[in-house]
C-alpha cells in the first residue's frame, strides 16, 4: 500500500509518500513560509502554502518515482493546528482524493508526530514528550489509548521561545542551520538569573511567567546592568527545560516505563536532547 499524506497545520506544506515495505519513506517534501517580521499570521501563511501545493506535491511524486495512480490512499492532518492553514491541505487532499478516487484518510496532527517517532526510533512503549509551537504534553499509552501525564497550563515551549525572540530581535527567522535562535543565544551566557521562576505544578508547566519575566528583564537591559541578552536566553533556557525534564522523569517513574521518546519542533534542540539524556542514564 501507498499513501500520500498532506501535511499544512502552521507554516508548512509537507508531503510525505509512505509504503508499507522497506523503504517505508519514499518522499519527504516541504516548503516554509517565513515571515519577514513578527510571528506567524495564519491567513498570510495560508496564501502561501496555497500557492506552493501543487509545486509541493509534484516534487513528492517525483521524488518517490511514482505516479498518482499508483498511490492507494490519500491522508491529511486535520488539526490541531491554524485553521486557514488547516483548509489549504484539507482541500487539496479532498481534491486528490476525489479526481483520483481513492480514500480520504484523516490524521491527527499530535498523534502523527507520536507515530512517527515510534517508526523511526524503534521505541517500543515509551513516556512521550512532545514539545512544539502549539503544544507541550507528558503522553503514555496506556489501556488501548494516549493518555496525558502532564501538560502545559498557558502557553506551549515552542510558542515560548519563538515568542522570545521575536521581542529580543532574534528572530524571524526562527531556526537557523538546524539551531533555534534561543540556543545559539544561550551559548553566549553565563550567569542564571533569580528573577525569572521556576513553575512546575504537579505535572504541569507553565512558561507565561517565565516570558513575563524576561521581558521585564529585557526593557530594563542597559550598559550599567549585571546581565546581558546572552543571560537572559541562557536562563530562559535552562529553566524551561530544565521543568519539562523534571516533569517528564516523574511521569516515567508514575507509568514504570524504559524508553524516553522527544517529539515535536522543539525536540531538535541539541541541548534538550542533551538534559534528556542525562535524566534517562
């Protein structure tokens, strides 16, 4: 079986061609929209992952090496995610799907990246940690389903850090040669500063007061002031990090599970890997 699935939750148009055999990823295209100040709107981007899908999904049959009438089903991710953007993959998936006359097949956007993690990995029964733009989540199978152990109270880590470092003037863009702007910031600093908190509660995070917090520092930066920009990413980073390890290490400890499974946007950072690696030694 052959199934071409449409990815375009936020600012991304991707299109994956899967089979049910070695190789199973047969092709892996994408194109970003980036915008060229502030942060994401979606009816901006929406246009734009518009006018790329075709583009989009011609490279993908092209790089699979296989033509439309060889694929078996048609999958779509159908949120969460921007509902503008959301439409875009939505219609050219009910579009493929029609003409070619082959299933429509939906998709949860927070259980593919669970999936796809499982598949590349290998794991087998892992404590899922899935850190993104839009969401932040402790997540275990357990009893025929994905339950969730802990969660995020306000804003997700992504949304953190990209927020961040719009106002510092890091960004957009966001991530540069596979780096988001905050770590590269953070390499620079050196000292922890007490004024931005710590909040875990029970299982859940909460990162609101965390970027409260390093704004207030931010306007009060000058010459004269004991800190740097460098120190304001470097504790931004520590600290959120530092919560989701903590709350993730206890959620192992609850489920008595082995395995440790980073997904999501934000599990690229090479330092998270890095805490999650030393928590799970």
């Amino acid at each position: 079986m052959i199934v071409l699935g449409i990815e375009s939750t936020a600012h991304t148009f991707g299109v994956g061609i899967v089979q049910d055999k070695e190789p199973i990823i047969l092709a892996d295209v994408r194109v970003d929209y980036i915008p060229e100040k502030g942060g994401i709107h979606p009816r901006e981007s929406s246009r734009f992952l518009a006018s790329k899908a075709g583009e989009v999904i011609d490279q993908a049959l092209s790089q699979a090496n296989i033509s439309p009438k060889e694929i078996d089903a048609i999958a779509v991710a159908l949120g969460p995610g921007l509902g503008p953007c959301l439409r875009v993959g939505a219609t050219a998936a009910r579009a493929l799907a029609s003409y070619l006359s082959k299933p429509l097949v939906p998709v949860n956007h927070s259980v593919a990246h669970i999936e796809i993690g499982l598949l590349l990995t290998k794991a087998k029964d892992p404590v899922v940690v899935y850190l993104a733009g839009g969401n932040t989540m402790i997540v275990a199978y357990n009893e025929g389903r994905y339950r969730i152990f802990g969660e995020t109270l306000d804003i997700a880590l992504g949304n953190l850090i990209d927020v961040l470092a719009r106002e510092l003037g890091l960004g957009p863009p966001y991530v540069v040669k596979g780096t988001h702007v905050m770590d590269k910031c953070a390499e620079n600093g050196r000292k922890l500063l007490t004024d931005i908190p710590y909040v875990v509660k029970g299982q859940d995070v909460s990162f609101s007061g965390i970027l409260t917090a390093a704004l207030r520092l931010y306007k009060k930066l000058s010459e004269d002031s004991d800190y740097t920009l460098e120190d304001i990413c470097y504790t931004v980073r520590e600290i959120a990090y530092s919560m989701v390890v903590e709350v993730a290490e206890r959620a192992l400890a609850h489920t008595g599970k082995k395995e440790i499974l980073l997904v999501g946007g934000v599990a690229a950072s090479r330092t998270l890997q890095e805490k999650f690696k030393v928590m799970a030694r």
